[in-house]
C-alpha cells in the first residue's frame, strides 16, 4: 500500500476534540494527524471530555487518536497539553512530563518570526465556568444531544433527500444575539490582554468558532487565532514560514480515509516508551 505523503508543519494548534463524547469526529481527526510531520503540537484543552466520560462509549477510532499522539512522542515531537475546562482534571497534573510531553495551563512560544504567541484554552473569560460550572456542564451535555441530533438529521438530508449537510448548533449560535455578543466579548477580552502583556499573537480554543483576525484598542493591535474543534468544524491551527492559517478537513478526504496508511502496530509494540505510555493512558482511563 503506498504511504500517505505526510506535510511538514513547525506548530500545529488542536483543541476541543472532545473523546469519549458521540459528537467527536474521531476519524477524520486521525486522517488528518497521520498526514502532517508536526515539529510541534499545542493540543490546546478539551481533548478528553471527562465530564462527558463513559466507560459505556469509546470507539476504536478515539483510541486510535491516542495512539498517534503517542506515537509522535515515542518519536521525540514535543507536545503540549494544555488543560482546559472538560479536561480540568488534569489540571492537578500540571507540570508533569513523560518523554516529550507537558502538562500545562498555558504556553508562550517563541516564533521563527521572533514574535511570541500566547496560547490557552480560554474558559478562564467564561462567566458561566466561573460562577454556575453546573449549569455549564448542563449546557454541554445538551450540546452533545444536539450533534446526535443533528448527525440524524444529516443522514436522512443525505440518504434519502440527497442534500447537503447542515449544522444546528453553528445555525443556532450564529442567529441568536446573545450566543454572538459572547463570541464577539471572548475575542476582545482575550486580545485586550495579549495586548497588555505585550504578545504577538493570543491562541484559544473554547468556543468553537475558528478564526484568525487583527483586533485592536486603544494601546495596540494583536492577531487573534481560535483553533476551532473536532465536534462541528474540523479546524486546525498550522504554522509554516512565519505565517498562521486555519487547516479545514475536506469531506472529499473522506474516500482517502479508507486507503491511509497503517499504524506500524509492529513497530510500536516493540517501542517500549510507546507502551509505557500506552499503559499509562489506560490507567487513567479506567480511573475515570
């Protein structure tokens, strides 16, 4: 079978994959992990949804997604976790390292640019993680109902009335105000203190909504950049040559995906910090 030709990427920035959840697309995340050559990795919060963690749901294909992360750091890739709300838990993990990986809350990095990027999850700016984190994981739980929903709805859309897809959640938040002030506060509140502090770029996950964009005030100017998810969007962040841009999945990847190329499971078997970190992983999972 012939080998994927794999994109080499200096950073690359993944947040809010959600496994462990039935909105996650767990597939079309690993064709894309298998088709970059990252010498960074920013996994930016909300990877593992342990508030929405069940024993009852994990798919092959969220295992699979695990593996390749630990494949990359058996091969030396340093990668960042950075803890972010669904995944608060680890946040008692912060500083713990185990071959190139790093738990952290946040990370500045310092660009082939020489300017620096100021990157986390974002919740911190979120009032209702801060003051009801009931409510919130109320209100994520109901989120997760409206993908299963919404993934019905697209399979009879495509099956049986031959259309296109559509998107429930991004329609509802794009159409009520409320939804869009909150998008539209997140990224100011964050610029605002990127500003402050005097970084060139301010990098968040949370809210789902990808973007790259200039915002300003009254003491300076700084690049914004959202990640997006792996729920509705399928985003990435990629840095190359000194320049940010958004990596989109393709639906036509789709057809790619069942010729990609196989996990080495030989060789990595063999890789004893890929099984210790395999091992590790599954402990933890059971715990949860």
């Amino acid at each position: 079978m012939e080998k994927l030709k794999k994109r080499k990427v200096d950073v690359v920035v993944i947040s809010d994959v959600h496994l462990g959840t039935y909105g996650c697309h767990a597939k079309e995340l690993l064709h894309y992990l298998k088709s970059i050559k990252p010498k960074k990795v920013i996994l930016n919060g909300d990877i593992i949804d342990i508030w929405q963690f069940s024993k009852r749901y994990w798919p092959k294909s969220h295992t699979k997604v695990i593996k390749q992360l630990l494949e990359w750091i058996s091969k030396g890739v340093k990668i960042y976790y950075v803890t972010g709300n669904h995944d608060e838990m680890l946040r008692k993990f912060v500083g713990f390292k185990m071959g190139s990986l790093k738990i952290v809350n946040k990370v500045v990095l310092d660009l082939d640019d020489e300017k620096k990027a100021w990157i986390f999850h974002g919740d911190v700016f979120d009032v209702t993680m801060q003051h009801s984190k009931w409510l919130a994981k109320l209100g994520a739980i109901g989120y997760d109902t409206l993908i299963l929903i919404n993934r019905f709805a697209n399979f009879i859309s495509v099956k049986i009335f031959k259309k296109g897809k559509l998107s429930l959640s991004k329609k509802i938040k794009n159409s009520v105000k409320s939804a869009v002030k909150f998008i539209n506060d997140f990224e100011q509140t964050a610029a605002d203190i990127g500003i402050f502090q005097k970084y060139d770029y301010v990098i968040c996950g949370h809210i789902h909504h990808p973007e790259i964009k200039e915002i300003s005030n009254k003491d300076g100017v700084i690049q914004y950049l959202n990640s997006g998810d792996w729920v509705e969007n399928l985003t990435a962040l990629e840095y190359n040559n000194g320049k940010w841009s958004i990596y989109r999945f393709d639906e036509n990847e789709i057809e790619k995906m069942k010729v990609e190329e196989p996990f080495l499971e030989d060789e990595l078997n063999n890789n004893e910090l890929f099984n210790n970190l395999l091992n590790e992983f599954n402990l933890m999972k059971e715990a949860f």
